[in-house]
C-alpha cells in the first residue's frame, strides 16, 4: 500500500513539473524509400541513423533534443532522491560466471562497470 502512494506521488509530482508545453526540435524528413522483398518502405529519418560522432546534423539534433529531455528531468523535484536511492539498490558485489579459460569467478566491486 505504501508503495501505491509514493507512485502515486510520484507520479504528482512529475505532472507538476510540467509548466509548459515541450518545444522539441524540427526533425528534417528526407524524400527515401527503401524496398525489401518487393515491397517500398518510405524511411523518411534514415539520416538520423548516421554516426553522431561523424555527422553535425545528428549531433546537432540529438544536442537539442537533450535539451528538451533533461530540462524536464532536472524540474523533477525527487529526481536526487530517486537517483541516490537507485544507485543504493544497485550498488552491491557481484560476481561474473566463471571464464571458460580461467574458470576463476571475479569479483566486480560496487559501483564498478562489469567486465563485457
């Protein structure tokens, strides 16, 4: 039951943040039709599937379009508290499963990335 009502506050207190509505960024649609298996599929953002890192106009959309996404998060009143409270659920040993070489299990320390 308490869990219902931190949601349900949560989620209040979400709604609250928003004052105004979002302004997200143009998206340019590009005249593209692909065909597979006979059939034309229109993919009118393929160009947003390029490299952010090699192309400015992706990096300049993703760029503004974390402006939107981050100023709505940071006007989330709980977000430190919510944010402390997950990294505290998450941060504890673990163990990887044994390496077919080694058969050695490792420890990966909290707050530590897993090895891939």
């Amino acid at each position: 039951m308490k869990t219902i009502v931190r949601m349900t506050t949560l989620a209040a207190l979400t709604c609250a943040a928003i004052t105004a509505p979002f302004n997200y960024p143009k998206t340019e649609r590009i005249d593209r039709v692909d065909e597979y298996h006979g059939v034309k599929v229109p993919d009118p953002y393929q160009w947003l599937e390029n490299d952010v890192r090699e192309d400015d106009r992706v990096a300049e959309w993703v760029e503004a379009q974390n402006r939107v996404t981050f100023g709505f998060l940071e006007a989330i009143p709980e977000r430190e508290r919510i944010q402390q409270r997950v990294t505290r659920l998450w941060n504890y040993e673990r163990y990887s499963a044994p390496s077919k070489l080694l058969y050695l299990l490792e420890l990966c320390r909290a707050a530590q990335h897993l090895p891939l």
